[in-house]
C-alpha cells in the first residue's frame, strides 16, 4: 500500500484530529501507516469473529477507549498488549499482520 492508501483508509476510519476543545483543528497530522493498518486489521478480525469492541475488551483484559485507540492506529500497542488482542479474537498473533509490508515509518525514513 502507499502512503496515500493508508490516508484514504485513515479518513475512512472517522479519525479526526481534535483540539483540546474538540474541533477539528485541520492538521494533517495522521498516525503511523503501519499502526493504522495493525489496526485495521484487529477491527477487521473482530468483526468476522463478530466480536463488539465491548466484548473484545472483556476477552482480552483491555479498556475499551484503548481498543479504539489501537483501532483507529492513534496508539503504539505492545507486543503484550497484542498477544492478549490475539487470544481475545482466538486467532494467532500472526494474523494481526497478514497482510502488512515491511516499511519503514517516516521518523526512520526521515532520520
């Protein structure tokens, strides 16, 4: 995917960049492509498991406004943290990044 897929796929997801009074401050300022995409591919998982955001939370142990976050690729999961999104859908970590390509973010590509 390029880096303007994953904007596309950003928008799509209803991500707005909020100011502190919670308007849109119009910033381009979008998360991480491979975060967003990890995310998207948990929100996909549970929904073909056809688990809620409420049920995955109390499967897996997590709040439910951090399994948004991860969704919408606004949070840097740990490796716990995806081991225990992998038991709540019943899957094999491996499944969280079927899919992804190997690029680097742009801090690493920027310097």
């Amino acid at each position: 995917m390029t880096q303007r897929d994953y904007a596309q796929l950003f928008m799509v997801s209803g991500y707005r960049k909020r100011s502190s009074r919670g308007v849109s401050s119009g910033s381009s300022d979008l998360p991480d492509p491979q975060l967003l995409a990890i995310g998207m591919q948990i929100r996909r998982l549970r929904e073909e498991g056809g688990y809620s955001l409420e049920q995955l939370a109390e499967r897996s142990g997590l709040s439910f406004r951090g399994l948004i976050y991860i969704e919408h690729g606004q949070r840097n999961a740990s490796v716990l943290t995806l081991l225990r999104i992998a038991a709540g859908l019943d899957v094999h970590p491996a499944r969280l990044f079927d899919g992804l390509s190997c690029m680097s973010s742009p801090a690493e590509a920027g310097g």
